[in-house]
C-alpha cells in the first residue's frame, strides 16, 4: 500500500473515530435529551478520540516514511556480495545511484551491473514489505487508540480539557520548530564561521585590506594563494547603503511628512498604497532596472561630465537600491508622524505657530525617535540587500570611497563564494560563513536598537 | 481701545437672557454661527468678554462650549469642514478680517487645553517656544527673564528651578498644566481660553489651578469651559450657560447660580440634567 493511500485512511479512520466517540458520550449518558450531563460537549469527546486514533498513527507514519529508505538501503548493502561492499566509498556511492534509478524506473534493469540488478529487486522487496508493515502498524495503532478512547468515555470524563491541552501542545511545537530553526541555522554558522577562523586568524579577515578568495587547486598554481582580508567588502556594503541612504531618508521622510500633514484625504487614501507598492516590487525587477537603465545612464551622463563612470558602479547599485528602500522609511515615518497626538499640533498652533514651523519643531521633534528607528531598520534592509548589488555593483573587490567606481558586497561576495560546486571544507567555501556571521550580527543589532527605539516610543504616546 | 468702549448693539431676535454686553469688552461676539459640514453646532451668539475677569462657560456635553472658545482664537480654522459665521471683535476689531493674522491673533489670545500637552522638549525650552517664534526676546538673558517671570506666574517656579532642562513630560499631571499655563503666559497675551483645564487633574492640583486663575485675572480676561459648577462658582464672575447651541443665558456669576432666569438654567444648576 502506497504512503499516501495510507494517509487517507489514517484521515478516514479518524473521522470514524470522532463520530463513534460522539456517539458513545451521547449512549453513555443516556440519550441527546441529557447531554448537559457530560461534561463537555459530544463533539468534544469525539474530538479527543479523533486525536488520539489519529495523531499517534500520524507521528509513527511520519517517522516511518522518514526513516524507510536509510534503513531498507543498509538492509540491501548487506546483502552484497563481499567484493562490492569493499569498495571505496565514492564508488558504493554510484552502485547506490543506479540502484535507486533502476528502482525509481529511470534506467532500465538491463542497463546496470548484475549485483546491482539483484540488490534492485532486494530492495523493491523490502520496500514493500516494509509498506504492508507500515499499513498494519499504522491502523491498528489508530484502531487501539480509538477503541481506548471510546472505552474511557464517561460523563465526568473532562474532554475538553484534554482536547484543549492536546491544541496547545501542538501550537507550542510548530512555534517550536521556527524556533529550533533559527537556532540551527544561527549555531551553523556560528561553527562553520569558527573552522574558518581556525584556517584564517579573525584579526586577517577583519583588518585585511586583500580580498581575493581564490585558492590554489594544485601546488604549484601561482597567484591563487587566497586573501581574505574582508575590508574592502566591508567598506563597498558601506558605500552602497551609504548611498541608498542618502536617496531614501530625505525623499522617504520628506514623502512621509506630505502625506500625513499635507496632503488631502483623498491623495492620502490612493498614494500611500502606491507608495508601498514599491516595496512589493521583486528586488531581482529593481537589478534588472540598474543594470539596464540606470547603469548606462550614469555611464552616458558620466562621459558628458568627463568623469569616468565603470559600468557597474556603487552608484548606479546605490542609487536603486535608495528607491527600493523609499516604502520603508515612507511607510514607518508616516505611521510615527500620525502617531504624534493632536492635541501637541493643536497645542503649537494656539502659540501662533505656523504650519511649518509645527510640522518642523513640533511634529518631527515629537517623532524623531520612531523615524530614527525606522531609519535604522531600512538601513538594515540596505546592507542584507542581495539582487540588486549581485546584478549592479560588479565583484571586484576594491577599497575605495569613489562612487563611480565597481566595488562589491558582502552579499555579493557570499553568492559568488557560494555559486557553483564547491567543497564544504575549503576557506574559500567557509569564508562565506565568516561573512554571513558579520552580516547576521550587524543587521540583528541594528534591529534590536531599532525595535527598542520604536517601542519606547509607542509607549511615550499610548 | 479707542472703539472698543462703545457698547455694539445687540442684534435683533437675540434669545439669550441676562447681560450679553459689558462695558469695554475685549471679545465682542455677534450672531456668530459655527457649522461642522452641515451640523450648525453653535446658532446665533452674542456675548462680550469683559477685561480682567473671569467667564464660565458651562453646559452639557456636546452643546457647543468647546467650539464657541476655539472660534476665539481661531482655531476652527484647523478643523476640515468647520465654518464660522457672524462677527468676532477682539479690541474692536474684526478677527476674520483679511488684515487680521492669524499667528498674531493667537499671541494675543492663549489657549490651555483639556489634557495638559507639553512639547517633547525641555520645560525652559516649552516656555521659551511661544517667545521664539513671535520674536519677543532680544537676547538670552531676555528669553530667560521671561521664562522665569512665566513659570513664577504660573506657580511653577519654586518646583522647576532646579530642573529646567529636563523634558515637560517628565512632570506631574498638575504641573504639565501649569507648564502649559506658563507656556500660554509667556507671550503675554491679553486673554487666555481655558478648555475644562482641570478634568483631567486631580482636586489638590485643580485646586492650585483654580487659585493661579485667580491671580492671572488681575491681569488677563480668562475664558474658561468648565464641567463643574463648583468651579464656576468659585473662579468665574460671569457665567453662560449654553445648550445645544444656543446661549440660554449670561450674567454675573451668583447671579446665574442663585436666581436663573431661564428654565433651562435652573434645570441644569439644580442638576435636573447635565
Ligand atoms: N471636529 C468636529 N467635527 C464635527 N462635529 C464636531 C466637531 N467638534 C465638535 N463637533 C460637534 O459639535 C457639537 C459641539 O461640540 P463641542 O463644542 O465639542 O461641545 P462641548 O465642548 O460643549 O462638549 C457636538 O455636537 C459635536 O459633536
Ligand atoms: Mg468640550
């Protein structure tokens, strides 16, 4: 019986479950006309025999199905003839691949070795074996627990209770599971970062001006010696965000302050969504959009002026990169600026202040630090921003502060450290660690001091 | 001053009982009619607002007091929708008239609100804000003089002098209100709009509020809305009493409480409603 067949019953079993627990709470207490004497209502105790017919029968498949291949797989090496199973692990590795095509149905059995042909049919016997057992376990796992349920209904029983309980646990273990997530990924790169520091010292790759994280592939390869001096990557995320900034806090705040002071109803009501759409834009669209427009248009703009402009540049990076963070701080200044009560505006302008000079001494005064954190946010945002620097920005490591010139990211350096076949053990592959480490700590404190400025800034006015 | 000692007829048709008009009146007010899109929220008004006393406006919620006092400053103007009708004299001279600008009719005319708002800066600097924008310090040493003359005026020296640049907010309910006071204060104007400057405090700092209205009276014209007849018993020498839009009745203060003329008056002073 194939897994999924086996999922529907296990579904079907357990909506059988819920109506014979239901009925038996209505036979236990003697009829629908008493049901105020259960506890809780019928459709509690058929719930809790559903659950345990069917969660129980659920958590076995689950593990099964996980587990089946490892194990079925050991299962045929064993029966192997001695030969093959002293071969090198690369080579078991590929008898392994054919085996799993020819059992898939990929490749035809006439295709593979005789051994491997035989260990196929092993396995394909096993499987199904293991499916039949699986189907048995399974149900009678829901029929025990159902029929255990059933045989425990009485008109005390506290159904809902347990049924409550049972939803709580199973909301604690999905939030549990984002949880665990994060922590795995943040431990791994907390331990692949520390096997790079252990082949490159911490003082290299945070003072290093070098950056070149090519390495030799054989000894006598020249120039390929890796440098992984990550200053001139810290310094173009740097320039970039540096750049975006400028675009997006004065037109962002500036934008924020017309709608929620200016602007009438009515152009409030259409911009602002419009505004925020901006944000919706996929950030590969805005790449797209440096590099084939915004790009050139330095470029072209460059030459009129005598300058040279190369053609990836910070700037042209930088510059979009400022448009895609608009909504942020737009969207955040807006929320802080019609956060500041009436009643200050009204306090300002009962002094005979004018509109501005309330807008100015007032207003921001009053939502500075909410548009502080919102700034620092989006700053956040620009340097974890990845597309738009990976298609626009150019990979040559370069320390410099001109604008016009290709300088690359940390993105854009742990994409390309990254892209291709690569060995989990090289400096190279692990340097992409180190970097992701620094970026995961710089853009999380920014976040904490954000989220706190923020926060102690709602409180001021709730 | 030199119309304003003439007393303005009464229009016509006015309903209102008692003494409407007083002589040298530093508000006159006629047929003046406030309109909230097409609610009519304030209907025909005539009152004048006498110099170095205190006037109570009560009433029951919603019959309009707010809005009569904002017209008086003009901050109906920053009400989308709102449109004020009917003539407003302050010295005699027309409030809406083109001339009239608005930044100056509102340093002639201070206003303390319902719940105290200080600025989100420091209590010198709040002081300071009004002078600032309306120019009326030379110098530091002048800018200094003036908050400390303010917040003496306010009864607010004594607890503040020591913390002057510590923010606004940082102080009591009662003396976020006397920093406002003082804030209204500072640039001298010639009557202050009171709007329930108490309901939001508790009785020991309503009841230094109420001594400082007493004491500010000998030099401003204080208009005050108030929710408590206690209140305008204690600090008011003249009382209106409005309702639902009208101005029922007006005269001096004891006169009001202890003999109304008008029923419903005596309605709402006997606490029939309210
Ligand atoms: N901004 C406004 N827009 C529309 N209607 C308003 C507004 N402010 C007050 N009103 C209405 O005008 C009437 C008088 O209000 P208000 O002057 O605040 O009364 P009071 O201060 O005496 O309680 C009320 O019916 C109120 O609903
Ligand atoms: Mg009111």
């Amino acid at each position: 019986m194939s897994p999924s067949i086996l999922l529907v019953l296990i579904i079907a079993l357990s909506v059988l479950a819920f109506q014979l627990g239901k009925t038996r709470a209505i036979a236990v207490v003697g009829g629908q006309r008493r049901i105020r004497d259960l506890h809780s209502l019928p459709g509690h105790y058929g719930l809790l025999t559903a659950i345990w017919c069917g969660l129980p029968a659920l958590l076995v498949f689950l593990a099964w199905v996980l587990l089946q291949d490892a194990v079925i797989t050991r299962l045929v090496i064993a029966q192997l003839p001695a030969a093959s199973q002293a071969l090198p692990e690369a080579q078991l590795g590929l008898l392994l691949n054919d085996l799993r095509n020819v059992v898939a149905g990929n490749v035809s059995p006439e295709m593979v070795a005789p051994e491997t042909r035989i260990a196929a049919a092993q396995y394909v016997q096993l499987r199904d074996i293991a499916e039949l057992a699986l189907a048995a376990i399974v149900v009678s796992i829901g029929i025990v627990g159902m029929l255990w349920v059933r045989a425990k209904i009485r008109p005390d029983l506290r159904a809902r209770n347990s049924y409550e309980r049972v939803i709580e646990v199973l909301l604690f273990a999905c939030s549990a599971v984002a949880v665990f997530t994060t922590l795995g990924i943040v431990l791994s790169i907390v331990f692949e970062a520390f096997r790079f520091f252990s082949i490159v010292p911490v003082t290299e790759f945070v003072f290093g001006t070098n950056w070149s994280p090519q390495m030799a592939i054989r000894a006598d390869q020249v120039g390929s010696s890796g440098a992984f001096g990550a200053v001139p990557l810290f310094a173009g995320t740097l320039l970039i965000s540096f750049i975006a900034m400028i675009v997006a806090v004065p037109i962002g705040l500036f934008s924020a302050i017309y709608l929620a002071e200016y602007a009438p109803i009515k152009v409030r009501k259409y911009v602002k969504p419009l505004l925020e759409v901006l944000a919706g834009v996929p950030t590969v669209v805005y790449g797209f959009f440096a590099v084939t427009t915004v790009g050139p248009a330095l470029r072209v703009a460059g030459e009129a002026m005598g300058l040279p402009v190369a053609g990836e540049s910070a700037l042209a990076a930088g510059l979009v990169m400022g448009i895609m963070i608009i909504p942020f701080v737009s969207s955040l200044s807006d929320d802080m600026i019609t956060a500041v009560p009436q009643s200050l505006r009204d306090g300002a302008y009962a002094l005979g202040a004018t509109r501005s000079e309330t807008i100015r001494q007032v207003v921001l005064r009053a939502a500075l630090p909410g548009i502080v954190g919102g700034v620092l946010l989006a700053i956040s945002r620009a340097i974890g921003e990845t597309m738009i620097v990976v298609m626009a920005a150019g990979l040559s490591a370069n320390l410099t502060a001109n604008p016009l010139e290709a300088v690359t990211t940390v993105t854009v350096q742990i994409v390309t450290l990254l892209v291709g076949d690569q060995e989990f053990d090289s400096p190279k592959t692990l340097a992409a660690f180190a970097l992701g480490l620094v970026l995961f700590l710089v853009t999380l404190l920014l976040n904490v001091i954000a989220l706190y400025v923020v926060r102690k800034y709602r409180e001021q006015y709730e | 001053m030199n119309q304003s000692s003439k007393i303005r007829p009464v229009p016509e048709g006015t309903k209102t009982i008692g003494d409407v008009t007083v002589p040298e009146p530093v508000f006159s007010c006629r047929d003046v009619d406030v309109y909230y899109g097409d609610k009519h929220a304030i209907k025909k008004v005539n009152i004048d607002i006498g110099r170095k006393q205190v006037l109570a406006m009560i009433g029951p919620s919603g019959c309009g007091k707010s809005t009569f006092l904002r017209c008086l400053n003009r901050m109906n103007d920053t009400i989308v929708g709102a449109r004020v009708e009917g003539m407003i004299e302050l010295d005699g001279q027309d409030i809406h008239e083109k001339r009239q600008d608005v930044v100056q009719l509102r340093a002639r005319v201070g206003m303390v609100f319902q719940k105290p708002n200080p600025f989100p800066k420091s209590i010198y600097e709040n002081v300071a804000y009004g002078p600032r924008i309306h120019g009326l310090a030379a110098d530091r040493a002048e800018l200094d003089e003036i908050v400390n003359v303010s917040l003496r005026r306010a009864g607010l020296w004594e607890e503040v002098k020591d913390r002057l640049n510590q923010p606004g907010t940082s102080l009591s309910g009662g003396q976020q209100q006397r920093l406002c006071i003082a804030r209204a204060i500072a640039v001298n104007p010639e009557v202050i709009l009171m709007d329930e400057p108490c309901s939001a405090l508790d009785p020991i700092a309503t009841a230094r509020i109420e001594d400082l209205i007493d004491e500010l009276r000998e030099s401003y014209a204080i208009c005050i809305v108030t929710h408590s007849m206690q209140q305008a018993a204690r600090v008011s020498q003249r009382t209106a009493y409005f309702h639902l839009g009208d101005l029922i009745e007006v005269g001096e203060t004891n006169k009001i409480f202890t003999n109304p003329q008008a029923k419903l008056t005596e309605d709402y002073i006997t606490g029939r409603f309210g």
